[in-house]
C-alpha cells in the first residue's frame, strides 16, 4: 500500500486540523464549565452565609452545656441541602443556568439522588441520636422562605436584591439549628441567634446590591439618590439593636459585633468613588462577617 501524501492527509483527517482541534477544545471547555455550573454553587458569598451563623449557633451552644458531634452531623447535613440547591434549581429551572440536554439532565440527576441520599441518611442518624423535633419547625420556615425566594427571583430584576435577602433568611437558619442539636433547646436564644445573623446578612446583600448601583455616584447628594434606602435599613437595624440592647436581651460585645459594618455603610456616603473589584468585595465582606462570628460569639458564650 502505497504511502497517503501529507497534503491528502490533511484534507481527510479533520483531527489534524488546527481550525477544528482549536474549536473542538473550546466547545469541550465551553461544556466542562457549563456541566460545573449546573451542578456546583456559584454564590460564593452564601457559604458565609450558611457556615458562619451554624458556627456561630454550635459555639454558642456548646458555651451553654451542649454537644458538638451533633452539630458535625447537621452541617453534613447544611453542606449536602445546600449543594444540593444548584443541581435542583437547574433542573427546575429557576437557576441562572438551566438544564437543556438530555445528558445534562442526566448528569444533574446523577447527583441529586446521592446528595439527597446521604442528606436523609445523616439525618436520620441525627434524629436516632436525639429528639430534635423542633428541627422541623426551623425547617419548615426555611422551606417557605426557599420557596419565596424562587417566586422573587421569577418575578423579574426588580426583586432580585429581595430575593437574596430571603434567601439569606433560609442560611442563617443553621445558627438557631446548631444551637438545638447542641442542647437539645429552641429556645429565645436560637432565635435571637437566627434574628441577628439574618439583619446581619441582609446588611451585606444591601451593601453589595449598593456597591454595585452607586459606582458612579460622586457626591454626597448623588449617593443619597442612589443608597437613600441603604441608610434608612442601617438606622433601623441600629434602632433594632439598641432596644434589645435595652431590654438586656444583647450582650455588649455582640452588639459591638455590628459596628464594624454599620461603620463601612456610612463610611461610602463621604468616600470618593472607586471602581468595583469583586474579589476585592467578596474577601472584604468574608472578613467582615469572620469579625461578627466571633464577637456574637463571644458575647452570647465567653463574656457573662
């Protein structure tokens, strides 16, 4: 058999061609991020949302007498539901990414059954370690909430900071959830612990949502136009603690864990304009809310 000519080889052997191999690799990278955005969380700033408050509520509850190793089992639990969440909504619909082949069905599929396997499995061995039945009030409401953050965000651009100010009422529910299985009690403490961690994550969705609409403002009177409502929100969530700091039903120090970002709230009305570096945003506010975990914490369970 005699020998193909290179110049044959090129017409026939599609592969060989860089125009083809260049546009196959990045249909294939196109597919790997797009299968990674199904299937993966995407909103980085919520794992603060979610770990920090059952952190908050575990260590607060283990100050109090309670036990860890269930709170080990619940954030199994925490980690498996919101993983979860991503793979759900894109196969709903309601996502930012939505299923649209067979295989990415499939694909989606085949890690929302595990997911919520274990999930079940984990929480059932909870619940055989202790009554915790008041676990499925807190659940309840987080559900609802779930489910009122889908009907925002299906309502359009002009409910989409309401629809994450929801949602982060739905992960910060695992602070008045670590602090029952840790001591077995729902009392008015978890609840507080829910309450505070929740105005604190809608003060940082506001201020995001802020950040981003006021970029260009310059001026004091420009700002007001754009964050009038941001200011109103941060003078009444200082109202809000103030009188339960009256009613003694706040530590000192867990309301100084608030300072920090009402402080940054009023400090962009007189600052000078600069552009927005997300990460820059992310890691900021991840510091912020690291500070409020330990002051809370130290509040409710270190300082008597």
């Amino acid at each position: 058999m005699l020998p193909i000519p290179s110049s044959r080889r090129i017409q026939t052997g599609p592969e060989s061609s860089p125009g083809v191999c260049g546009s196959r690799a990045e249909l294939n990278i196109a597919q790997k991020q797009r299968r990674h955005a199904l299937i993966v969380p995407r909103e980085h700033g919520a794992w603060g949302m979610l770990l920090i408050p059952l952190l908050t509520g575990g260590a607060v509850g283990r100050f109090d007498g309670g036990r860890l190793f269930p709170v080990f089992l619940l954030t199994l639990v925490v980690l498996a539901l919101f993983w979860l969440r991503t793979p759900l909504e894109s196969l709903l619909g309601t996502g930012s990414i939505r299923v649209q082949t067979r295989q990415e069905r499939q694909t989606v599929l085949a890690l929302i059954f595990p997911l919520a396997t274990f999930a079940a499995v984990v929480l059932g061995a909870l619940f055989w370690r202790g009554t915790y039945r008041n676990l499925i009030w807190l659940g309840t409401i987080a559900g609802a909430a779930f489910a009122a953050q889908i009907f925002l965000k299906k309502a359009g651009r002009a409910t989409r900071m309401a629809a994450e100010v929801v949602g982060a009422l739905t992960l910060t529910s695992t602070a008045p959830a670590a602090y029952c299985v840790a001591t077995g009690r729902l009392d008015a403490k978890a609840w507080l612990l829910w309450l505070l961690n929740w105005l604190f994550a809608a003060d940082q969705v506001h201020f995001v949502w802020l950040r981003i609409r006021g970029m260009r403002a310059e001026g004091l009177r420009n700002k007001l136009d754009v964050g009038w409502s941001f200011l109103a929100g941060n003078l009444l969530l200082a109202g809000i603690l103030m009188l339960a700091r009256g009613l003694n039903l706040l530590p000192l120090v867990a309301l100084l864990a608030f300072a920090p970002v009402l402080i940054r709230g009023l400090v962009w009305f007189v600052q000078a304009p600069r552009p927005i570096v997300v990460r820059r945003l992310g890691w900021a506010e991840l510091a912020h809310a690291l500070v409020f975990g330990v002051l809370l914490t130290a509040g409710f369970g270190l300082i008597r």
